[in-house]
C-alpha cells in the first residue's frame, strides 16, 4: 500500500475516533447532570457504548500504524447489542421527568447519531480496505440503533412536553 492510502485510512480512523469521543463525553455529561434516575441509566448506558468505540477504534488505529492492517477477529459485533431500545421501554418512558435538559441532550444525540451514521457509511463506500468497511458498516448499524432509540424517544418528550403546556390537539 502506498504512504498516502496509508496516512488517509489513518486520518479516516482518527476522525472516527474523535466522532465516539463526543457522543461518550455528551453521554457521560448528561449521565452525570440530570436528575432523572431513568435518564440517568439511560445516558450511562449510551456512554458505555460509545467509549467501546472508542477502545475498538483506537485498537484498530495502533494496529493499522503499527502493522499495516486492521485485526477484527478481536471485535465480535455479533454478540454487542446495537442500540439502546431495551432501556426506553414504557416503564422508562412513565418515569422519565420531561425536563427541559434531558430533551437537549436526546436531540443533540440525535444530530451526532445522524453524523456518525453519514460518516461511516461514506468511508464504508470510499474504503479500498474490506476490513475497514466492515468496522464501519458495523459501527453505522450499531449507531442506527442508538439512533432509533432517542428518536422514538424525543417524539415522545416532546409530545409530552407539549401536552404539559397546555398545546396538546384536542
């Protein structure tokens, strides 16, 4: 491989992890702010996924400098959960407070769940590496379902938030 397909799948690797480390750090800022026990478990858990990307990512990152390739046979994405759909049941949806902060965040989650799922799709599309585009077509379905979760949920904050409001359709 020639030094510049090297140096862009780096930067592409780089980029990555940097994308994980903003949805860990939202995830763990909210996890640690609000006040809501259910939002709490909820942002906890969605950091705890992140910062697994971030460790997968930054595996990958030292193996493909360090030796010219990436080594999935240490990721096993068949038996992680993508997403985050069994903490936002009806039982979480009951007990979460509608708060002003909580609904920031789920939708801030959501414009960087839509960023991260663009960026690795593009990159799986562009990748000349299969094992690349097999990270990120990993790492964009696994995203999709964080990403399902906070919409279905910020419909349902907001709509909840609406009728406390007193602007709920008759």
């Amino acid at each position: 491989m020639d030094e510049a397909k090297k140096q862009r799948m780096i930067e592409v690797l780089k980029e990555a992890v940097m994308t994980e480390i903003k949805g860990h750090q939202l995830y763990s800022h909210a996890a640690e702010t609000t006040e809501d026990n259910a939002a709490k478990a909820m942002f906890e858990d969605m950091a705890k996924d992140e910062e697994q990307h971030v460790r997968i990512l930054q595996t990958q990152l030292e193996n493909y400098t360090n030796e010219g390739r990436l080594k999935l046979d240490e990721i096993h994405p068949a038996a992680v959960d993508h997403g985050a759909s069994h903490i936002i049941d009806d039982s979480f949806r009951k007990s979460l407070r509608r708060g002003a902060f909580e609904m920031a965040v789920i939708g801030i989650g959501v414009d960087l769940e839509n960023r991260a799922i663009s960026y690795y799709k593009e990159q799986a599309e562009k990748s000349f590496d299969p094992d690349l585009k097999k990270l990120f077509t990993w790492l964009s379905e696994w995203e999709v379902g964080h990403l399902n979760a906070l919409m279905d949920l910020q419909k349902f904050t907001q709509d909840e938030y609406w009728s406390q409001q007193g602007f709920a359709p008759m």
